[in-house]
C-alpha cells in the first residue's frame, strides 16, 4: 500500500506532526527512503525516482559545494529538515554548521538550501519558497536544471522573500555564505 492509501485505510493520521513521523519511521511504518514531506501536518507524497537533469544537477552542485565550504560548514543532500512541529521538508541540499544534527536544525540554521528542479519547479516556487521565506532560511535557490539556471531568494520577511533574482547559467552566484560562488556553466 502507498502512504496515501493508509491514510484512507485509517492506518496512519491524516495529519501528523514531525514526532509522529519519527516514531513511526522508528517503528518501521514508514520506511528510511520512502519519500515525503510534511506540510502543515498533512504528507506530501514526492517522486520516488528523480529524472536524470536533476540528478546530473544535484551531483554537479554537490561536487562544488563540498570543494567550496569551509570546515566548519557540512553540505546534506536531501536531509529531512524540521521548520516546525507539522513541517518536515527535504530539500535537495541544505548547509549548515558542522555537530548540528538535522532534527535540531530550524529555518534560521539553514545557512544556503537549494532545490533542484525538473518537474517539480512550480512546487519548489510557490510552496516551498514561502514556506522557508516563513521560517527565516536566509538563502534560498532553485536551480532549474532543465534551463540551467539560478532562482535566489532572500531576505525572508512577513513570509515571502523580499530578494528574488534569476541568474543564466553563464553569470556567477555567490552564495551568503562567504567563498560560495556558482556559475552552472562551469559544473562538470
């Protein structure tokens, strides 16, 4: 059965908080990979398999963030991270400083998160960005790996980012985080 039809079956709440998730995650209802997020207590199912620009994109992306970042910074790729009590989103890659552990991780922690889009850019504008705008993310960008380029969003205030800009693949992005620079059209 898929997490949707448990829910109509009653086996599972429609609306859940993080805890709920992680305890059922522990008690093996939900498995490690099965792919959701929660918005506002409800699941949202997400695409068990990712299309090839996206993962050409994401591995590009990872590959230079973790050249870039200085010690104390990690890069995660696609870690549950907790905004609030009934949000638990998956970005595709999300930096923040080295021993904190993702469950303790809230909005204003998450120093530069990044989704990468193919299919799912519509989504990752207008639900996730004012969502993370909400829960003060400073940095937010969505990479459309399809037109190869760059959405920054910052600023978060009321949220909803005050900052939005789009970059082509051939002009530089620096990152909030000093030493962070992009340009896609140099990922190899």
């Amino acid at each position: 059965m898929t997490i949707l039809q448990d829910i109509k079956a009653g086996a599972i709440p429609a609306h859940l908080t993080v805890d709920q998730v992680y305890d059922l995650t522990a008690a093996g209802v939900f498995a490690e990979n099965e792919k959701f997020e929660l918005i506002d207590g409800e699941i949202v199912p997400m695409a068990a398999a990712k299309a090839d620009w996206h993962a050409v994109m994401t591995s590009r992306l990872t590959r230079r963030l973790v050249r870039a970042l200085p010690d104390e910074l990690r890069l995660f790729v696609e870690p549950s991270v907790t905004l609030s009590p009934v949000r638990l989103l998956e970005p595709d890659l999300a930096v923040w400083e080295k021993g904190e552990l993702p469950r303790q991780v809230r909005g204003p922690d998450l120093l530069l998160v990044i989704e990468v889009a193919d299919s799912s850019l519509g989504y990752d504008l207008r639900v996730k960005a004012p969502l993370y705008a909400e829960h003060g993310v400073p940095d937010y960008w969505v990479v459309d790996a399809v037109r190869q380029t760059i959405r920054t969003h910052r600023a978060p205030v009321d949220g909803r980012y005050t900052d939005v800009d789009e970059h082509e693949a051939d002009q530089p992005v620096a990152a909030l985080l000093a030493g962070v620079t992009i340009r896609l059209a140099d990922l190899d």
